[in-house]
C-alpha cells in the first residue's frame, strides 16, 4: 500500500537524490528504485502555496503562507522505503505531515 509524507519549508526546497547513491539505490529524475529495480518512492516538484489558510483547509495543521509543499511518495510498504522518505524528508528542514 502507497502512502504519502508531505513536507512544508519557507524556503523553496532542493533535495538532491544522488545522495542516496551511497545506498544500493538508483536514482532516475524524481525516483527512486531499490537493487531489484522496485519503485521505491517519488519525489514531487515542489508547489507554492500561497493562499492563507490551504494547508489547515488540506492537512488540518497551519502554517505561514507562503509555504512550498512537496511530496513525497511511498511506493511500497516496506521498512526500507518508510525510512528512506523519512530520511528524505528530514533533509528538506520543514515540517512533515503523514496521514499515518
């Protein structure tokens, strides 16, 4: 089953996926696979939002706007995938939403 973490920064977001390369993972644009070549995760563009109050509207939390959301998306339920877009999602310093 597919779930989804949400991370929301002041500042517009880079998150360089190559530095995952030191895990046996390959990258390709926005995704990420495991060595069997299993989807892993995908990271969305990230999205500003700047209409007040949209985030409490989505996710039930508010936030200053504007605010850039990006997600990220679990393919698999897995440790390793659950961790893997924890991991990703701390480097990007917003504040994290899941559904879980």
């Amino acid at each position: 089953m597919s779930r989804e973490l949400i991370v929301l920064t002041s500042e517009k977001p880079t998150l360089d996926l190559q530095v995952l390369a030191s895990l046996p993972l390959h990258v390709t644009g926005n995704y990420v696979f495991d060595a069997e070549d299993r989807l892993l995760l995908r990271v969305q563009e990230p999205v500003l939002i700047s209409v007040p109050g949209e985030t409490e509207r989505l996710l039930g939390i508010e936030s200053a706007t504007p605010v850039w959301w990006t997600e990220i998306h679990i393919a698999t339920a897995s440790p390793e995938a659950d961790h893997l877009a924890q991991r990703c999602a701390e480097t990007l310093d917003g504040t994290i939403w899941t559904a879980r």
